[in-house]
C-alpha cells in the first residue's frame, strides 16, 4: 500500500485520489499544480494546430472541388458524344 500512495495525489479541486503523472484530473479537469507549465504548453501547441488543420481542411476541400468540376465537365462531354451517336 506504501507504494501506491507514492505514486497519487490528491486533486486540490475536487480531492479525489489520482495519479501522480496525469497532468488535468480526469474526474473535475482541473490542472494539477505540479504540471501547470506543461499543461500551459499543450494548450499553446492545440492553439497554434488549429490554424494549421483548418488551412489543410479548406485545402481538401479546394481539390476536392477541383475534381468534381472535372468529373461534371468529363460527365457533359460523354453525355454529348452519346446524344449526338443517338441522333
């Protein structure tokens, strides 16, 4: 048992017994103390990808447009050949 409580802490928010290594409780979410800094750099890291995955979002979606517009201009060409075959 000595072991095991090395190895908790209690949240300073909601005093439930967690581990020493988690960074936000997983109970009430608050930042334990001990690793406020980390925590203050995920959060800069997660604040700086959201730019970044939201230019890449808009960038499928350009190609994505790109090639429908192909397929719709393939699609009238075929459709134009099969028209004229049938006439």
């Amino acid at each position: 048992m000595g072991e095991y409580m090395q190895s908790v802490i209690v949240c300073r928010s909601c005093g439930r017994t967690i581990d020493k290594e988690f960074i936000y409780c997983p109970w009430c979410g608050t930042v334990l103390a001990e690793h406020e800094q980390g925590a203050e750099l995920i959060q800069s890291a997660i604040d700086r990808l959201g730019p970044v995955q939201q230019k890449g979002c808009y960038g499928r979606i350009d190609r994505m447009e790109t090639t429908l517009q192909q397929i719709e201009e393939d699609l009238s060409l075929f459709i134009a050949r099969n028209d004229s075959r049938v006439t």
